[in-house]
C-alpha cells in the first residue's frame, strides 16, 4: 500500500516508512557500507575487505536490505556473469553524502571524546 504523496515523511513517527529505512541506514553495516560504496561501485569481495569485521553473511544481508530500500543497485556485467557491482542510486548517493559527513564529524571528534581503550 502506498503511501499519500501530500503526507511528510516523519522519522520520529513509529508507522512512518522511512524509520525502517533510517534503521537500515543507521545501523553499524549499513552505514559502513554506504561510507564505502560512495567513493565508486564495488564487488562484493571489494567491500568486505574495506569494510573491516563484516562477515560474508552480514555483508549479504546488508546489500539485500540496501539494494531493497531502493539506496543501492545491484548489476551484473556480461563480461564477469556470477560477479556483481553494488553501487549507489540516487537516493542511495544523497543520503551516503550525509553518511560521510557523521563519519567524518566522529573520527574529527576522537581526541575530544572518552572511549573505553580496545
């Protein structure tokens, strides 16, 4: 069922779509590999081994969940069937910039900020 297109989308609102997508975004794999995707498309052996700590499995589910919510695209090339390129969409590319922009904020903020030594 779709929704109205005169109504905002609202974040805070429980029954809004787009706090499902926002969770999805958000959450630690998501936003690591939107972080990643948007400096070029990649393949799936390429993303996990800059995304450090993601499993085969998570990194799976998280192009699944990404590539559903309409952020990221998932194309197979003639010339390498069986390999395929992730890479952002439109809508995947406007909200990885702000994706990149908390990234950046965090690691800025690390000399000014207590966290438990590894």
């Amino acid at each position: 069922m779709s929704e109205p297109e005169d109504l905002p989308y609202d974040v805070f609102a429980k029954a809004c779509p787009s706090r499902r997508v926002f969770e999805h975004v958000t959450g630690k794999w998501g936003a690591l590999v939107l972080g990643r995707l948007t400096r070029e498309p990649q393949r799936f052996g390429e993303l996990r081994g800059q995304v450090d700590g993601i499993s085969d499995r998570l990194l799976t589910q998280t192009l699944r969940t990404l590539t559903d919510d309409g952020l990221v695209s998932r194309t197979v090339p003639s010339d390498a069937p069986g390999h395929p390129v992730y890479r952002l969409t439109d809508a995947g590319a406007d909200v990885a910039v702000s994706v990149r922009t908390l990234i950046s904020s965090v690691e800025n903020a690390m000399t000014r900020v207590s966290y438990p030594a590894p």
